[in-house]
C-alpha cells in the first residue's frame, strides 16, 4: 500500500486514471497486455475477482487470450497455491470426457487396468479451466451442472462421493445463448457457469493496443535467438488498419515471422503489406497445393521484396525453426504434454524433442503447452 502511494504521489497530475490502472497492473506483472478503455476494465473485473472463489465465464474469438485471464485469475487469486489444471473440451473424444473430468476406478470399462485421477481431483485446492466449454457433450453438460449445484462427483465405476474443492473457470470462443436456443447446450449449466461474466475484445476492437503488443512480442523474439526489429510509422498504421481474424495470436505469429524471415532494422509498409497479403491469399484457398506450397508463396514474396539484393545469411535454419516451433507445439498439445507420445508422434528421439523444446522456448506442462 505504501508502495502504490509512493508512486501516486510520484506521478505527474495529468496521468488519466487508465493509464495508472494499467501501469498497476503492469506491476503486478500480470500476463496482459493493452491500455485501451476495454483492457482497462478486464483489469478492474479481475481485481475485484483475485480475493474470490466465484466461478467465471469467459467469452471470446479464438485468439484473444482466454487462457491467459484464466491464468491471471488462479495465479493472483486466493487459490495460487494450488494447481492450475486445464482441459480443451473439444479436443477429448466425448466417449472420454467423462473419465477426463472425473477419472475412473479400475475395471471401471475396457482397458481401464488401473485407477486414473480425473481433472477434478488433479486440480484440488486449484483452478480447474474448461477452455471451450461449448463443445461439452450433453452427456457430460449434466454431470458438471450436478457438480456445480452439489459440491461434489463420483469417478466412473465408483461409488463414494468426492467433495470437489476447485474454482471453475470456463471459456469458450461460441454464443452460448444462440446455442441454448438450438438445444445444444443446457440453460440451466449456462446459468451456473455465468456467474461472472468477461468478455474479451478482438483485436479490432482495441487497435489503439498493437503497438504495446508488437513491442512486447518483438522483446520476446531475443531468447529465440532473434534479432527484434522496429515497425515504421507508416507500417505500424497499416498493421492497425488490418482486421485480425486471429486476433493477438495471428499478431503474435506476424512478428515472430518479421524478426525471423528479415535482415532490416527498421520493417516497413512494403513488407506489412507483403506479408498480410500472404495470409490472406491462404486464407482464401488454405488447402489449395498443401504446406509446401504456402511455404513457396511466402518465400517468393520475401525474395521480391530484396529486390536485387539477397536475404541475410541463415535464411535454412530460420525458416526450419519457423516450421518446427508450431508442428511441435500442436503436437504435445495433442499428446497433452506427454513428450514420448509426442516423439513418437514426430518421429524424433526422447532426447532430441527435448533439446528442441529448450532452443525453441516452448514451455510444457502436463495437459498441454503453454
């Protein structure tokens, strides 16, 4: 308190409440990033929800950060102690999302030789996040509303009830109303679950903010070895024009690509455009003549953008990283984090998938990437 005093004091009369609310929550260093009116009240809501266990929906496109307000919420809450345990929802069979959630005894069905922990149990006195909690199956839908209204469930194959102790934190990229209204999903679950609304911003809805994202992301391009780079002004006002259908993702993937793919200092508009205009031909025919013909798309465009000059040396080994990071990221979120599956899967030694996750910088945890 003394702390945030001291700097009140400090501070020049004209600083705007927003900007000083944003500088705190800078300094609480939380994962967020933006000072635009509608960043600004998501730090507010989730200031006033750091000292409470109440459940927590949040809504928005793919891309626009869910996890990492769901993060926030466990690691300057009350529960940061605990685990912080996530789940994508669409990317467990529905035969298996029970035996997921609530894990199972022994003999419980086929091939269940052993008793298994669910994601209930695993994120005891933590956060349990339920990322896109609108592709649940209807089966499952009702097995987590009895645990919402009762405090409590049974593994599958078992008998004794288990009190649950977690916070719930949902997400999902879907209208829930519209797909209650079409029979998809339960009211009452919904009700449940909507206890504290947030909602997140495309980025087209908060422009004002790509310039401190950029910054951000192009300090993050140093551990990966890369050289970041400056966006000019008349770049910087192209990249704040573009729509963002991937939202702070697809800006993320942008900049790691500038700094890898180009020797300038200073990044202009003629590359911005080269690039966005890449990703949108793909966007239209994504399949058209597979990877290794985006790939050579993209290459021919940043060779005629040298002109008669040539690339700066290493282009192999940047593009090969370029590459590797995404297939090896979606890999262990496939295998949830389990590295041997994931090597396996690759077609790579243990050994060297993991010396290739530390050069990358890809942090894993158990039940997925992060």
């Amino acid at each position: 308190m003394i702390a945030v005093v001291r700097r009140a004091l400090e501070s020049p009369r004209q600083i705007t409440a927003a900007a000083t609310t944003a500088e705190d929550a800078a300094d609480e260093k939380l994962p967020l990033i933006g000072r635009s009116p509608a960043m600004q009240e998501i730090y507010r809501t989730l200031a006033r929800l750091m000292a409470t266990d109440l459940t927590v929906l949040i809504t928005g496109e793919s891309g626009t950060g869910k996890e990492l307000v769901a993060r926030a919420l466990h690691d300057y809450g009350k529960r940061r102690a605990g685990p912080f345990v996530a789940i994508n929802m669409a990317a467990i069979p529905r035969e298996l999302i029970e035996s997921e959630l609530f894990g199972h005894e022994k003999g419980a069905f086929t091939g269940a030789t052993h008793r298994s922990a669910g994601r209930f149990e695993q994120s005891e006195g933590g956060t349990l996040f339920l990322d896109e909690i609108g592709d649940m199956p209807a089966e499952a839908q009702t097995r987590l509303l009895r645990v919402l209204q009762e405090g409590e469930y049974t593994t599958v194959g078992g008998r004794a009830a288990i009190r649950a102790n977690v916070r719930i934190v949902a997400a999902t990229h879907h209208d829930l109303r519209q797909l209650i209204s079409q029979g998809q999903f339960r009211e009452d679950l919904y009700f449940r679950l909507n206890v504290v609304p947030i909602r997140l911003p495309p980025l087209r809805e908060r422009t004002v903010d790509i310039p401190e994202l950029i910054r951000h992301f192009m300090g993050r391009t140093g551990s990966e070895g890369l050289l970041p780079k400056l966006i000019d002004a008349a770049a910087m006002e192209r990249l704040k024009a573009y729509r963002w259908p991937g939202n702070v993702r697809e800006l993320e993937n942008l900049v790691r690509r500038l700094a890898a793919l180009y020797s300038e200092e200073v990044i202009g508009v003629d590359v911005v455009e080269a690039e966005l205009a890449d990703v949108s031909s793909s966007s239209i025919e994504p399949d058209a003549d597979g990877l290794g013909g985006s790939v050579e798309r993209h290459l021919r465009t940043y060779f005629g953008i040298h002109g008669d000059t040539l690339p700066a040396a290493g282009l192999f080994d940047r593009v090969i990283r370029e590459v590797e990071r995404p297939m090896i990221m979606l890999t262990l979120e496939a295998t949830r984090g389990n590295q041997i599956r994931a090597a396996e899967v690759l077609g790579l030694n243990r050994n060297t998938l993991r010396k290739k996750i530390r050069e990358l910088n890809i942090p894993v945890i158990r039940g997925g990437t992060r």
